[in-house]
C-alpha cells in the first residue's frame, strides 16, 4: 500500500515577532520613572508636614523670639551708650542735658564749635573734643586742668596773640587772681600794678597774657637767674616774646 505524498510545499511557521528595545532607552526610561516616584514621594512628604500652610510650632516660636531680640536691640544700646558725647553740638540748641556741660570751644583748635561733655571735664578735655590744638597755638597760657563750667567759652590762643583778661565764669565764681589785694607789694594793690621780683605765681596771673604755667615759669626763672633787672627781661622767659612784653609793661614793676 502506497502512502500519497503530497507535492505541496510546507509552509513555514510564523513566530510572533519581539519588539526590540535599545539598552540605552531603556535606561533612560527607567530614570524617568525613579525621578517621577522620588517627586511623588516628596509632595507626599511636604503634604503630610504643611508646608505652604501655617509654620510648625518651633519655627513659629523661633521667629517669634528673634523678632523679639531684634525689637529690643536699639533699646539695649541706648542703654549702654557713654552720657558724654564728646565733640557733638547740643541738639537743637537746647541746654545740655543732665550730667553734661556745653562750652564753646574757639582759636587754635581743628574744629572750633560747641561741644558736650560730662560734667567734671576739665579744658583739656574740650580741647580735645574740638579736634586737638592747632599747630600755631600757644597752649600754654590756659590752665588745662580747670573744671568747666556748663556755658563759658574756651579760646585757645596763638603764638604771639596776647589773651585778653578772663570774663567771669558762668557760676558767678571769681577767677583765680582776680580780686582786690591788700597793697602789699606784688599783690596788684590800689597802682593796679604787680612786681614780678615779688609776686606769687597766681599774683603773676593778673598780668595780662599770663596764665598759670607762664606764671610758673616766671617764678622759676627769677629763682634760678635772681630778680629782674628790669621788666623788659621777662622776654628771657620762654613763651614771652615781644608782643606779649607789650601787652603787660602797664601792669608791671620791678
């Protein structure tokens, strides 16, 4: 018995085709997904903890503490700010508050004004507030270490300029050598006049131009050197020069 063969061609078997992925794009969109989870994630984060709505309670209560601090600071430092104000004019022109004492300061200095300082400051002290003394002043005839006064004025002279007498203090203080004497010699008595072999140093201050370290010195050299010949020989003195010797001859004697 004959098997029948058949004549017909087989056909061939389709398999189902596969989609093919590069490795390059399939790592990328596995990226994408990973970062997509992280964002959803992180908005599930930030919702369950408010952000955008109120602050959490220690937040809150940390601002408010540094908004607190920074509201008492300026206050803070007034408090501890110096009562002197060295160098500052009295505002407004008003008077001086409490505890301070507002001269005006004019001559040789750097800044010549009207400052404020403490009360107890000495001359030197409102010299200083003015700027320092100039190059050309003649510091020497002002007594550095008197107590000011609140009001007066402070004039720092120059070299060669003869101060004129002191104006009474403010006070109503008598100024230091100023009075009538006792018509002893070298005391300034009714001539009016002082005896430079005799008189004190605060004698000497009455003389014009003659504050108290001049004074001082006058008195050292007539000790060292023996009295005056004559009143022309103050100009042996240093810081008496010929202009000043003019503006005392009057009041002066040996």
């Amino acid at each position: 018995m004959r098997l029948a063969c058949s004549t017909d061609p087989e056909e061939p078997v389709r398999r189902p085709r596969r989609l093919a992925i590069a490795p390059r794009a399939a790592v990328v969109a596995g990226a994408v997904l990973l970062i997509l989870a992280l964002v959803l994630a992180l908005r599930a984060v930030l919702a369950s903890t408010g952000t955008g709505g109120e602050p959490a309670p220690a937040t809150a209560a940390a601002g408010t503490a540094n908004a607190s601090m920074r509201a008492h600071a300026p206050a803070a430092s007034a408090a501890t700010a110096p009562v002197s104000t060295r160098g500052s004019p009295a505002p407004g022109g008003s008077p001086a508050a409490a505890g301070n004492v507002v001269v005006h300061v004019t001559g040789a200095v750097t800044r010549p004004g009207v400052v404020v300082l403490g009360v107890g400051s000495r001359v030197t002290d409102a010299i200083d507030a003015a700027g320092g003394v100039a190059p050309d002043a003649d510091a020497e005839q002002l007594n550095l270490a008197r107590v000011l006064t609140d009001g007066e004025q402070i004039r720092v002279p120059r070299i060669g300029e003869v101060m004129p007498d002191p104006a009474p203090q403010p006070s109503g203080a008598a100024t230091p050598g100023a009075g009538t004497g006792s018509g002893k010699p070298g005391d300034g008595g009714a001539s009016g006049t002082v005896n430079i072999n005799t008189a004190s140093a605060s004698e000497l201050e009455k003389l014009p131009g003659i504050g108290p370290a001049l004074a001082q010195r006058i008195v050292e050299y007539r000790d060292s050197h023996g009295p005056f010949a004559s009143v022309d020989a103050l100009t042996d003195v240093p810081g008496i020069g010929k202009a000043k010797l003019e503006a005392l001859r009057e009041q002066a004697t040996v």
